[in-house]
C-alpha cells in the first residue's frame, strides 16, 4: 500500500513541474493563435468580385441578372444611380459601389454572409460594410418612391360602423396602403 501511496504522490509532483505548466499553457493559448493568427486564404476564385460582378453586368441574360440580383437590369442601375448620387454609397480601391448593392441584394434574396463572401470574393467585413452601406443610402433616397398615405381617415374606414371607431387613425391594408 505504501508504494501505491507513493506513487500517486510522484504523480502530483510531477503535475506542478514548469513542463506541466508550459502544456497547459500551450493547450490554452494553441486554439487562439489557431483561429486568429494561422488563417488561411479563402477567396482564392480565379474569378474575383469585380470580375463576377463584370461578367454579371455584360451577359446576354437578362435572366440569368434577374435570377441573381431579383430586378432588372436597367432597375438595378437607376438604384445604383440613385443611391451613388446620395454618397453613403462610395467605391474603395477594391470594392465599387456597383458591387456593393450587388453584395446586398445577393444577402437580401438568397444567403448567408460567409456564401456572399465566397460568391463575390471578398471578406465578411466587406460583406457587412456594404450591408451597413446600401439600407443607410436607401433610407435616404425612400421618399422619392415611397409616400406615405394621407393623414386622414379614408371615406371606407369612417363610413363603416363595422371599422369605425375601432380604426379611425390605422393605416394598414385596409385603407389601401
């Protein structure tokens, strides 16, 4: 018994040695430079962003734009022209605001952020800027398509007993909006 005891006490000794600290050590800090600093390339495509972008843009699909994008092409491009001309839409030495909504609006209809990234070739912070980007300009140029409806209550809502008062001051529906 008295080995035995022995034993478990060598054990516990050598557990506080400086080479069991320096595996914990690097058993706690090995995952974190894995993920942040021993990244490795992803966007690797031949065909870059700009290029998908380019080929997107120049097909002789209308379709095949409409089924990526969800609008047609000359819509696409009168947004594109409205929303530069707000300025909160800007292109950057790899990224043009062309792309940018292209970005947005393959978020919009279909993916995630890390697909968009891999479809379009570009980073998730680049993803996430032009999701930040494209709304902020469109909140802006809104009014110019969107009215809202007129302040009073429609001759439908007030003439009904079955909607009047419990609707009075609703827009919804069911005034026509």
């Amino acid at each position: 018994m008295e080995s035995n005891d022995r034993d478990s006490s060598d054990s516990d000794s050598s557990m506080s040695s400086p080479e069991a600290d320096a595996i914990q050590t690097i058993a706690v800090v090995a995952p974190y430079l894995q993920s942040y600093y021993a990244k490795e390339l992803r966007n690797t495509s031949i065909l870059q962003g700009s290029a998908y972008f380019k080929e997107l843009v120049e097909s002789d699909s209308e379709m095949r734009f409409y089924d990526v994008v969800r609008m047609r092409r000359e819509t696409f491009f009168e947004l594109l022209r409205l929303l530069d001309s707000t300025g909160r839409v800007s292109s950057s030495d790899s990224v043009s605001s062309g792309e940018k909504l292209l970005i947005f609006m393959y978020v919009l209809t279909r993916t995630t952020h890390r697909a968009t990234g891999e479809r379009c070739q570009v980073s998730g912070a680049t993803v996430s800027s032009a999701i930040k980007e494209v709304p902020a300009a469109i909140s802006i140029v809104r009014t110019a398509f969107i009215k809202p409806p007129a302040a009073a209550t429609p001759a439908r809502i007030t003439s009904s007993p079955k909607f009047f008062p419990y609707f009075e001051n609703c827009i919804g529906a069911i005034d026509g909006v």
